[in-house]
C-alpha cells in the first residue's frame, strides 16, 4: 500500500500484544543489535478494537488545512481503544500500517531513533488531548506515566483485511538503556 501525508507530525503508539523476535545485525555500526524487549506483561497494554470499516483507495485534498492524504491500494480503517497501565511500557516494536493517535488521558513517552542515522533516541511526550501520527516500519517504545494510566484511541490504515497488531523489534542502534 502506498501512502502520502502532508503536515502531519511523525510519532508511534502500541494498541496490542507484541510477537517475540530475534537479534538482528546492525551492518552501518558494525555489531549485532540487542535482542528485542520482552513482550510487556499482560496488564500493561490493553486493547480495544471498536470499529473497522473498508474505505477502498481513496483520495483526501485540504488546501486550508494543508493537508494530503491518499491510498492508492484497498485500504480499511480500524478504530482501537487502548490503555497502558501506570508506570508501564510497551517494550520496542514496529507497526506494519500507519496511524494517527489522539491521548484521552494521562501522560505518555514516545521513544524513537533520530532520523538520518545518527544513532541515539529521541523522547517526545504527548498528554491529555494531545493527537499526533506515526509511520510505518519505524521502531519505538512508550512508557507511561508513573503517576496514572494512559488511555489512548488509535485509527489504523490498513492495508485490506490486515491486522493492527504490532510486532516486536530490536532497541535501535544507540537507544539502549
């Protein structure tokens, strides 16, 4: 599926259970990758799917709101509910499909590598009624707050009839703890 955004920020959530992986090699910093987190323990992330719909290819222009979006392959968008308990993390994953995000409540942090290889992680906190986007294949992390539970809704863009179910990934190159 080929996608476009125009004045959209980047950013990623979880909205499900993650799938264990394997260590990769890490060729441009010559060594292995640690291995992916474990999965977060069942109580940390739950999900919700609440609706899913085929909305097909389509086309989205508005000029006042500079904003572009398109699917030139059969696209189907599913809406999910998601919470992450206090003080818990999503361990690193990836997402196959993009999504927007919109935080109903509480406080998380998005951690990601810098763009343009540099190596190192980036940290941005998104909180209550704050909204942002985030692609696909990018590896990330969220923690919540230690202080309360963080309820989030996810509207995925699928590729027709795929999942939204994240997969888990190796800690990017720099971004260990």
């Amino acid at each position: 599926m080929r996608m476009k955004a125009i004045a959209i920020t980047s950013g990623a959530v979880l909205a499900a259970a993650l799938v264990p992986g394997t260590a990769s090699a890490d060729p441009d910093h010559g060594g292995t990758a640690p291995a992916p987190a474990e999965p977060p323990a069942a109580s940390d992330v739950t999900s919700e799917l609440l609706a899913r719909g085929s909305l097909g290819e389509f086309r989205v222009r508005d000029r006042g709101a500079g904003l572009r979006l398109s699917a030139d392959e059969p696209t189907d968008l599913a809406l999910v509910s998601a919470t992450l308990a206090k003080r818990g993390e999503t361990g690193w994953h990836e997402h196959a499909a993009w999504s927007l995000v919109v935080v109903e409540s509480g406080t998380m942090t998005l951690v990601q590598p810098r763009q343009g290889g540099r190596g190192g992680c980036r940290e941005d906190t998104y909180s209550t009624g704050m909204a942002f986007a985030h692609p696909s294949g990018v590896h990330n992390l969220v923690n919540g707050s230690d202080t309360e539970e963080v309820k989030f809704f996810v509207t995925y863009f699928l590729p027709e009839a795929d999942v939204p179910t994240p997969v888990a990934a190796a800690t990017p190159w720099g971004c260990e703890p």
